[in-house]
C-alpha cells in the first residue's frame, strides 16, 4: 500500500522482504496476546461512532488494540492480477476459481494473518487493476467486469464485513464512472482512500487532500462509509508522525470521515524514543473515542529513566510518579491501587498512602516496575489508578 501509484507486482513478497530487513531495529513496545483479545471485544463496542481500525499481523506488532483499535482485514495481491485490452490475468495465466479466491480471503481474515474482526472491513489492496489507473476504453471495461466477479466473491467469504477498493485515488477522477457503478450496486460498499502523510506536506495540504477525498467520495455514494488509511510514520521517509501531526489528523478525521484504518504498522520501524510522541498521543486520541480517557481530579504524570516513554523489558525500571491535584477544591486523602490489568508488568508502589491534597498540590512516589524478557517488543497501555482518578499511560518496551 502506497500513497501513489506502485509498480504492478504482488504485494506479499514486497512486505515480507521489508519486515525482514527491519525486524532487528523494530522498537514499538508489549502487550500478552490474552489480553489484546479481551480488549478488542470491549473496544469494538466502546468505539462504535467512530471506528479506528488496525491492520496488524505476525510478531511486534504494536498491538493497537489495547488503545482502542479493532483488528481488521486487508487482502493483499496474492493473484498478481493484471488487465488490458484483451482480458485480464492472474500471474499471467488464468484467474483463480471461486473456491481458491474465497479461500486466500478467508485465509487473510484468520488469526493466521490479520485475525479481522468479521464485522470490521475487508480492503482489498488490488493496485495494478485499480479503475484510476486502468487506462480507459477496453482495459477498464475488462477490469471492471473482473471486479465485479472479485467483489461478489468476497461478500461470499466475508458476509458481514464492509467491503473496500484500497486505493480509490482522490488525485485521479479516470473510470470514475466505473468505480460509481460498483458503489451503486453495493458491491462495494465503503471507501479506503490512501491518506498518508508525506514528509513535505504541510498540516493544510493533508487536510486538502483528505477534503477531496472525502467530497469525491460523498458524491460517489453519500451512504457508504469512508475509512481513510494512515500510518504511523511520514509514507516517503518512514519517520515517525509528531504528536501535533497525530492530533491534527484524528481531529480533521473524525469531523469529516467514518472511521479510520492503521496500515500494518509493524512495516514502519525507527528509534523506539522517536515513536514516543506518535504512540502518547495516538492511545490518548483512541481514550476520547472510546470514552476511556483519564479522569478524576488527581493527575498522575510517570517518569522513566530513559527519559522517554521506553522501558526495557528483562529487567525492572524505578519508575517516579507524581500525583497533582488538577481541581479547584481540596481532594480527600486516598491510595493508590494495585497495579493491575496488563500481565506484562509486575510491581508495587514504594508509597500507597496519597494524602489530602489542595489545589494544585503534589505527592510522589516510586514504582519499581518488572517486564518480562519473554514478551516481544510492542505497545503498552497502562493505567495508573487512585481511588479517585485513573491516568492513562501508554509506554513503548524494548
């Protein structure tokens, strides 16, 4: 999946190499597979006006669905189909049969792959038949008819599941003609147009090409939802997304889009103190969605030795913690609560007892926090309780 146009040549063997080239630098940080489960049945529902979902798949990954995010699916490729003036070829010969297409899509929805929530959307990434870049005349016509027959094939294998074109392309308005009568029978019935940021792109050119997708889209088929894909790191470069850029996009997304997709994150690797921002502000955009921000009048801000969001697992990181009273009136004396909910972290806080605090008042205390060596890096959501305030917290785990 790329922001423009991309050679036509299958997409797995791409991603595979580049995942492979990139493991041994991966730094996004850890969550058990236990918990991630029982977190995306509770946010599928928590998140339902606005959907964010994920797709995520194999070995560290940064789990974004303990922040809120539901797995979905995308169907990448595989068949290398191509089209032109005389017919249209799966890896040069012929197409698949029904039963092998439904299979390879099935196949992308299991736990194998992307694990999708069946309710959650189906993209297909399919970009060397996609009907913008087709030329006109009887290439397209060709494609579209192969659409059609890929489409009613995926509903037979998804029937619950919303199905997407990835790369409707808001910059080309060819065969548009083509991808409105797909929309107009149903077969397709939600849009995924590519909305990556760009290293040069300014915060007001994002948002002049999300509002003509979107426009292009709402003219196409008003009903049918829109789910933009964007990623973790600038598309061209793969430096991580700032926190300002993060807030600007899920600000923009929610007034004018239905959802959003986070393209397979575990591709964009970096320095792990770098994705710091990107994962802060992203698990707290994904607590307003879900109506699980922090709350309560007692703030608690974590300091980590590394002076960033990382902690290392395989070893127990003294973290400093500091609860202030944010209101205006003096809070009542409580304790802080057992630290709970994610098994990836054991400790004990050196100090339970949080005394009355008056506005703007502060007490400390330490937690010596323990990460297991056997969890893979990834993301961490975190909660630091009182009996009168929760805090979230999200951490990156080497």
């Amino acid at each position: 999946m790329q922001r423009r146009t991309v050679p036509a040549t299958p997409h797995i063997p791409r991603l595979l190499r580049r995942c492979a080239a990139l493991a041994a630098a991966l730094v996004i940080a850890v969550l058990p597979t236990a918990s991630s489960a029982a977190a995306t049945d509770t946010n599928a529902a928590a998140a339902a006006t606005f959907p964010v979902y994920t797709n995520e798949r194999g070995a560290h990954t940064p789990h974004l669905e303990q922040h809120g995010a539901v797995k979905s699916t995308v169907v990448y490729d595989f068949f290398a189909f191509t089209c032109n003036t005389s017919g249209c070829l799966s890896n040069g010969g012929a197409l698949p049969s029904q039963a092998t297409y439904e299979a390879k899509v099935k196949e992308y929805m299991s736990a194998s792959q992307f694990g999708g929530a069946a309710t959650a959307p189906v993209v297909l990434d399919f970009e060397p038949i996609e009907l913008t870049q087709v030329p006109t005349g009887a290439a397209a016509n060709n494609a579209y008819n192969l659409w059609r027959q890929l489409l009613q094939w995926t509903h037979n294998a998804a029937p619950q599941a919303a199905i997407c074109h990835y790369g409707y392309e808001a910059a080309s308005t060819r065969n548009h003609d083509l991808v409105k009568q797909l929309h107009d029978d149903n077969l397709l019935n939600c849009f995924a147009p590519r909305m990556y940021w760009d290293s040069g792109q300014t915060a007001a050119e994002w948002t002049s090409s999300l509002d003509t997708a979107v426009s292009r889209d709402r003219a196409m088929a008003p009903g049918h939802p829109i789910y933009p894909y964007i990623s973790p790191t600038m598309i061209d470069t793969n430096a991580p997304m700032s926190g300002t850029q993060v807030a600007h996009m899920f600000t923009q997304l929610k007034a004018k889009a239905d959802g959003v997709v986070m393209w397979e994150p575990t591709v964009f690797t970096g320095i792990s103190a770098a994705l710091c921002p990107w994962i802060s502000q992203f698990s707290y955009e994904m607590g307003v969605i879900t109506g699980t921000s922090s709350s309560g009048p007692l703030k608690a801000t974590a300091t980590l030795p590394s002076g960033s969001c990382t902690v290392q697992r395989g070893a127990t990181t003294t973290v400093a913690v500091t609860i202030t009273n944010t209101s205006s009136s003096t809070t009542a004396a409580t304790q802080m609560q057992s630290f709970a909910g994610n098994s990836a972290f054991t400790g004990s806080w050196k100090y339970w007892n949080v005394p009355s605090l008056a506005p703007g008042a502060t007490f400390q205390t330490e937690l010596p926090l323990a990460v297991s060596s056997g969890y893979e890096p990834s993301s961490a959501l975190l909660h630091i309780r009182t009996g009168l305030s929760d805090t979230r917290w999200a951490v990156i785990i080497l």
